[in-house]
C-alpha cells in the first residue's frame, strides 16, 4: 500500500533550516537523516527525512525569461494605456463628446471614471434582484475563509492533533466543511442567467450566438492577464521553503497547459495539473452558460415541454455523482486528515467535474424562471378577496 494512502501529506512533519553555501540539499539529507535515526533509536521506530532540492532558497537571482519580460511589456502597454485615456478624460471638458463611440473607447480606461463607476451607489432598477448582493458578499467571505482555512491547515507550524479534533465539533463544521459555498454562487449564476434570458426572449433581443460571444469576451481579456501574470512574475514576489510548494509549482502547470484556461476547459483536460487551480470555476460557469439557453428557451418557447426537459436534466444531474461515488466506493466530499489518494481522486473526478456539480445551477434556471414569472405575470384577484 502507497505511503499516502496510509498517512495523508498534511500529517508530515515538516522544518527548514538555515545552512552554509557550501552544503547541498544531499548533504543536508544525509545529516538530518543520521540525526532522526539516532533520536528515534530508542523507540524501535524507523525514520526518514527527505530534502527537496527545488524548496531550497539561495541569494543567487535567475535572470528574467522571455516570458516575463513580455508580461512586463504587457503591463507597462496597459499601465500607459491608463495614465493616456485618464489624462484624456481628465482634459476633456465636452462631456458629450467624450460619449461618443471615439470618446468612449478613449476613455474605457480611465482611471477616474472607472474609479467613480466602481464605488458608485446604483439605484436598484425595476426587474433586478437586489437582494442577491447580499448573498454575493456573505458567500464570498466564505469562500475566501474556506481557502485561507485549506492553506492553513497546511502549514508546518499547525497542531494537526488539535485540527484532527476540529473535525468532531459540530460547531466548527461551518469552517471545515466548507466546499459547498461554491454552491451558492452557481445557483445565483443560474438564476441570474434564467431571468435575463427569459427577458430578452419576451423582448426579442436574445442571440444565441452574440450572447456565447459577449461572455467569452468579457470575461477572457482581463483573465489572460491575470493568468499571464501568474504564469510568469508572481513567483519573484517572495521566497522561502514553503513558496516552492504553495507557489512555483502550481505556476510550472500554466507552462503546458494554459491553453486550457483559454478555452475554458481545463476543469475536465488535465485537471489534476491545472494552471490557476481556482479558476475550474470560471471554466464551470462558463459550460453551464452554454447549457443554459437549452434549457430556457423550450421553458418559454413550449412550457410543457420545457418542463418536462428541466424536471429530466435535474434528476440526471442529481444521479450521476451519486452513481460515480457510489460505483468508485470514494468519499462523498473533502474531508481533511483522509488520505491523500482519496482527496485527489474527489477533486478530479467530482469537484472539478461541471456533469458532477450541475445541480446547483439548474435549480438556479428553476428560481429563475420562477421569479420571472411572478413579476410578468399579473394576480387576478376576485370580488370576495377585493371584500
């Protein structure tokens, strides 16, 4: 049996040290080694300590690749960008020459004015749901404790019998058992997308194809960029024993797989060595946007059968994890201290998975529909209630 499977990665043991040039991660190895035998001689225990050279941090500085100096070019391309079409706006005084088509793309990327549209505080228009916001912002917080949490318990330095215990408080259930928030978000995402596509049907301004269009760009500039920082400068922003671990090898995955992230797809190809591991969900999302207008279009367009398509979709997006887990005999959720095995295989093969985690959003189509009809269709009320 595999060494993970019998003791999971977040148990180890782990320390670094601080040792002359001269020393190579062998000779470190070979020392601590000799040092955790004789210290665990007593016990009849056998012990071993194993040096990553890649973890080792040294004073000597790596010239720049060609990769990051054509990020940096990026950068600067877009940091001059802003600073011209803020100088721009700022020196303009005709307001409605600058909304002119000419006027607008000089001045998309105003620092000013995107400041000001940023923190603006919008009056809630007729047909929106505000109410979401809320949710937003609390699912949020949520998700960012959930990573914080997942990092932490990862740390070298964290009492794992103390986060072996936390897993018995019902209490603390909440900040442990925290992957379903993601949940949340996908049932917004598809009511959202339900009750805007159902309105521009009723007006006659929904394109199947411009709709696909205007989200892929949209969302994949400003992506890119990211990504392309990631990929590239972010491992010079710090050091360390643990910055191997948490940051450059995740970044070595965007080298050969990148073209993943573009095409929204690098939740299902690859998906145990994504770039930018977050970012399944953004592929996710995009998958079920796709799939959404199949859905809400027979809904409005033929509502019994519609119906029956929605009612069909949600009972096979609810049987297959359940058949996928229970055929596999897997774990049904991420659970901390399991082996490390199990985890990978749920991540890849559930979690990551749009077919495994549709749910959420189909009944979010479902409220969609749901509210759209109750703020279109109009309550007739007879004399006995009117009395």
């Amino acid at each position: 049996m595999p060494v993970p499977d019998l003791l999971p990665s977040m148990a180890l043991i782990q320390f670094a040290s601080c040792i002359p040039s001269s020393c190579t991660p062998e000779d470190v190895q070979v020392t601590l080694t000799d040092a955790m035998q004789w210290a665990v001689k007593p016990t009849g225990m056998r012990a071993s300590v194993q040096v990553y050279p890649e973890s080792c941090t040294t004073l000597k500085s790596n010239p720049f690749t060609k990769g990051e100096v054509a990020m940096i070019l990026v950068i600067v391309i877009l940091l001059l960008l802003v600073f011209f079409s803020s100088a721009y706006d700022i020196a303009e005084l005709n307001y409605a020459e600058s909304e002119s088509p000419i006027g607008k793309a000089l001045v998309a990327f105003s620092l000013p004015r995107n400041w000001e549209r940023l923190f603006k505080e919008d009056v809630v228009q007729p047909g929106v749901i505000g109410s979401l916001d809320g949710i937003r912002v609390f699912s949020t917080l949520w998700v960012v404790m959930t990573h914080k949490i997942l990092y932490y318990a990862q740390e070298p330095w964290i009492n794992k019998l103390q986060l072996v215990d936390a897993l018995a408080s019902l209490i603390k259930m909440p900040l442990i058992n925290t992957l379903l928030n993601v949940d949340t978000f996908l049932l917004i995402s598809g009511l959202l997308k339900a009750y805007h596509y159902l309105r521009d049907l009723e007006n006659k301004r929904f394109n199947f194809i411009s709709c696909y269009t205007r989200r892929y760009l949209r969302l994949t500039p400003a992506y890119m960029v990211v990504l392309g920082f990631y990929a590239t400068l972010l491992v010079r922003l710090s050091s360390g024993p643990g910055w191997n671990k948490f940051v450059e090898q995740p970044t070595d995955a965007c080298k050969t797989n990148w073209f993943y992230n573009l095409i929204y797809l690098n939740n299902y190809l690859d998906n145990g060595n994504q770039c930018m591991v977050q970012t399944w969900y953004l592929a996710m999302d995009f998958q079920l946007c796709l799939l959404a207008p199949l859905i809400v279009y027979p809904l409005w367009r033929w509502p019994n059968v519609g119906k029956f398509i929605f009612i069909s979709v949600t009972l096979l997006s609810v049987s297959i994890p359940f058949i996928t887990i229970y055929c596999a005999r897997a774990v049904p959720s991420y659970v901390l201290g399991a082996s490390d095995s199990s985890i990978q295989w749920y991540m890849q093969n559930i979690y990551f998975i749009t077919h495994q985690r549709a749910s959420p959003y189909i009944i979010g189509l479902a409220l969609g529909y749901i509210f759209y009809r109750m703020n279109t269709t109009k309550v007739k009320l007879t004399k006995a209630i009117k009395a």
